[in-house]
C-alpha cells in the first residue's frame, strides 16, 4: 500500500462515518463523487469499525525508516486520525468512555487538569479587585456587560476586528490571493463563534448573537475564526499540502480528531501572537469602543478583568470532566461554570451546553492553547521567529505529539 492508497481510503472513510453522524465532517472540498458515493453507499457502523481497523493495519506496514522526513509525518498524521475515527466510532456504537480515555483517543493527548480548589485563590483575588455585594460572578457580570456591542453595531465591529487580524497576519504569513470570508450573525447555537471552511480560500465566518457579544470578544472571534486562526490554517493546508502536494487527505476535516486540537489550539495562540503586549488594548480603545459607541476608558478596566479571568480557564475543563464523568450533575456543572468562570446564569448555561454537544472537544482549546504558546515560544526571540513556528504549525501534518518538549520548529 502507498501513502496516496492510504490517504484515499481515510477520505473515503471519514465521508461514510459522517453519513452516519451529522457535523462528524466539519469541511470537504475533495472530489464530489466521493462525497456521492458515501451518500448513496450506507455502511454499517460495525463495516465502518472493521474497515478503519484493516486500514490502520495496512498503513502500519509501511516503513517509515524509508520515507522522507516529511512523508513519515504525513503517515503519523493518517494514523492518528485514524486512531480517533475508531474512538468515535466506539462512542456511537454505545460504547461509554471516561473523560480522559475518550480525549486521548479522538485528540491524542490526555488531559492532565487540576482540581477546582487550585482556582480558589484565584478566585480570591478578583474577588478583592471587584468590590462590592453579590456573588463575585454577579459582580463580574456587571462590569462585563458594560462592553456588550450594540446589536445594530455588532456587524461593523466585527468587520473592522478581523480586517485588523488580518492585516497584522498577511505582514508575516503570505496568504492566497484569491482569499476572502462571508460573515453572518446567527443565533441558536451552542458555540460564540464558527469557521465553516469551504475550499478554494474561502469561510464562513459565524457569529452567535444568542447573547450580547462583549468587546472582549470581538478580537478573540477575529483571530480565531479569521486570522491567523482557522482561516489562515485551512487555506495553507489546502495551498501547500493538497494543491502543492496532492495529499487528498486535506481536503477532509473531521471534528472530532487530533487536527481539531492543532486547529483550537493555534487559533486561541493566534490572539496573542497577533496582538502582543498593549496592542490589543490599544487597538480596542481607538478603534472598537468608539465604533460601538462605547466608552473607550472602559477598555483598560475591562482588560485587566480579562487578563485575570483568563487564569480561569482550565477550570472549564476540570468542570467538564467532573460533569461527563457523572461526578455532578448538569445543574451542578452549570453552577460550576458560574462560580469558577465567572459567567452570569445564561453564560453558564451555554458553557454547559456547549459541553452536551461536544463533550471533550472542550480540552482543545485551553490545552491546545498552552502547548502552541510553548512549543512558539521555545522557537526563539523574536516575533518573527514566533510567526515563522506558527506558520509551520498552520501548513503541515501536525499532532500534538510535534508540540511536546524536546520537539523543534522544524518539527523533525
């Protein structure tokens, strides 16, 4: 078998485990007909369970000794994914897995999270730096929603922050030139923000309005749907290792596999590797605030609120654990999310909801987050060389495994 057969056959098998769970195949743009025959081809679960099996049997035989360095890593690639089609493949046959076990498998790392009680003194902090009666949540709440976006203005800035991570990206990353996004404002949805990548340089960029969008958001959204977040990735997958390469492999993206945790990850680095230091803070008070008619002196205190809050964000995970483990109960893990992610009960009843639909996918984000930050940061000194380690993650076969100490920006 060769790396192209292999290849094939994964494409052609993620397509048929997505006819058998809706949103299993979050992006396609490979040939039609493939998509076709997985419509009008239904494979059982148990054919599917056996067909990935024999194909990872199959691709194990190929030597990686003998394969160019970059060849090798696209074989770990394929085997991994393939590792995380059995997983879920396992989950929708009835097969109940822990937390950690059920993360492993579909995104090839275990979590190791900390209690709820090392965010107490956290906790304890704000809870000296914001004053006053109620619930510290409450209180948060308050300042928090003094920076909600206008919904009639909401469209403007939203356009004018991912033009700005856009601009502060293509200064360092080279981008097709034929790129472009829609945006659209949705609502009933059990996320804050989604990139629908649809091939050839292009997304759909969509915006939750179910609840008030904070300013705060408007960067994090920008970045991470957009620029040099999952936008950017999809696109040089697609330029560099399928049109440049023919690995047809890329032109598929299931959810629920390590190559979500690279995406996650990478997006939410993304943020601050666009906007380091103030700048972001600046951008917000001379740009955003007033086009939301917003009072700008809001943006110092609200970033400092954030900067704080943000040393919250493993609680998340621990919560989701401690939740789809059947530690706790749902109503317990929503006031979880409240107390320890500082979220008002609506905020926290999305958080949760969030956490039904997708259940481990949570550890992407905070996990992924930190092992981009350090695998970049160990690249050198300069923002250049950051920007020229994320661009390598963004453009090839990575895992979570090329993000590991000891591992290089060149990744091999």
């Amino acid at each position: 078998m060769t790396l192209d057969r292999a290849a094939e056959e994964y494409v052609r098998l993620t397509l048929s485990i997505g006819e058998r769970e809706p949103g299993y195949v979050d992006a396609y743009y490979g040939p039609a007909e493939w998509a076709d025959d997985a419509k009008s081809i239904k494979r059982s679960l148990p054919e599917l369970r056996t067909a990935v099996d024999d194909l990872n049997k199959r691709l194990d035989l190929i030597d990686s000794d003998s394969l160019p360095a970059m060849d090798a890593r696209r074989k770990d690639f394929l085997a991994a994914q393939l590792v995380a089609a059995r997983t879920r493949l396992a989950m929708m046959s009835g097969e109940k897995l822990g937390f950690d076990e059920e993360a492993e498998g579909l995104f090839a790392l275990r979590p190791k999270l900390k209690p709820l009680s090392e965010y107490d003194p956290i906790l304890a902090e704000i809870d000296r730096r914001v004053p006053g009666k109620g619930p510290l949540w409450e209180r948060v709440d308050e300042r928090v929603s003094q920076t909600a976006i206008p919904s009639d203005r909401l469209d403007s800035v939203m356009r004018a922050s991912i033009a700005e991570c856009r601009r502060r990206t293509i200064e360092h990353i080279a981008l097709p030139s034929n790129e472009t996004f829609t945006l659209e404002l949705v609502t009933k949805q059990p996320w804050s923000g989604y990139n629908w990548y649809k091939g050839n340089a292009t997304s759909l960029i969509q915006i939750n309005t179910d609840l008030p969008v904070l300013m705060s958001r408007a960067v994090d959204l920008g970045c991470h749907e957009g620029y040099p977040g999952h936008h950017v990735l999809n696109m040089l997958l697609e330029q560099r290792l399928y049109t440049d390469r023919g690995w047809i492999e890329f032109t598929v993206y299931p959810l629920y596999s390590p190559q979500s945790f690279i995406a996650e990850g990478s997006a939410n680095y993304g943020i601050e590797l666009a906007f380091p230091d103030k700048d972001r803070q600046t951008f917000e008070t001379k740009v955003l605030y007033p086009l939301a008619g917003l009072d700008p002196a809001l943006a110092a205190q609200d970033a400092a609120l954030q900067q704080m809050r943000n040393r919250l964000a493993g609680a998340r995970l621990t919560i989701a654990k401690e939740y789809l483990d059947g530690r706790i109960t749902r109503s317990e893990a929503v006031k979880l999310a409240q107390k320890y992610q500082l979220l008002s009960p609506e905020r926290a009843e999305q958080s949760i909801s969030f956490t039904d639909k997708y259940r481990s996918y949570v550890i992407n984000y905070g996990l992924g987050l930190d092992m981009v930050r350090t695998f970049v940061s160990s690249s050198g000194s300069s923002s250049s060389d950051h920007w020229s380690a994320m661009e390598k993650i963004l453009s090839e076969p990575t895992l979570p495994s090329d993000l590991l100490p000891g591992a290089t920006a060149t990744h091999r």
